[in-house]
C-alpha cells in the first residue's frame, strides 16, 4: 500500500474573478457551522499534505467540498491513495 492523503483542492471556492478564496476567507465562511475545521487542517487539505486527522474533520470536509460543488463528495473522492512504487525483488 502506498501513501494515503486528502487533497480538496479541486473543489476550494473560488471568488467572482476565479481566484481560489484564501484559508482565512474560508475559514471565517465555516467558522460556527457544524463542519468548521481548523486552518490548519484546510491549508493541508487544500494543498493535498493532509496524511492524518480525525474522521470528524474527514467528514466535515467531504461535505464543505459537496457544499461547493454542488455535488455529492465522498470521502473516498477526496482521499488519494498512490500506487506504491516499490518492487518486491525475488531472489
């Protein structure tokens, strides 16, 4: 099994010019919603670094990226899994 990441870039809110919205303007958007995470925790999702957290936060996620889209985005959507790269050598 290879590395597993969850990467929601694809997904981050864009303002009227299409510029991707910055973590702080998203953050103060889902600050007091049921699906508030923390900055850090988009700034490693929006960049495709985030490795480990909570499945709260995992679900919040799932479902701050269908709010945006407009379509139904689940964690297995969100979550990459790459191919390990390795090769098992036989003697």
């Amino acid at each position: 099994m290879g590395k597993a990441y969850v990467d929601i870039k694809r997904w981050w809110p864009r303002d009227e010019e299409g510029n991707f919205l910055s973590v702080y303007a998203v953050h103060k958007n889902i600050e007091g919603t049921p699906n508030e995470v923390s900055r850090h925790t988009l700034t490693r999702a929006r960049d495709g670094l985030l490795e480990k957290g909570d499945f709260s936060n995992l679900l919040a996620l799932a479902r701050l990226c269908s709010k945006w889209s407009g379509e139904q985005i689940t964690l297995d959507t969100i979550i990459v899994e790459e191919e390990n790269q390795s090769v098992n050598k036989q003697s």
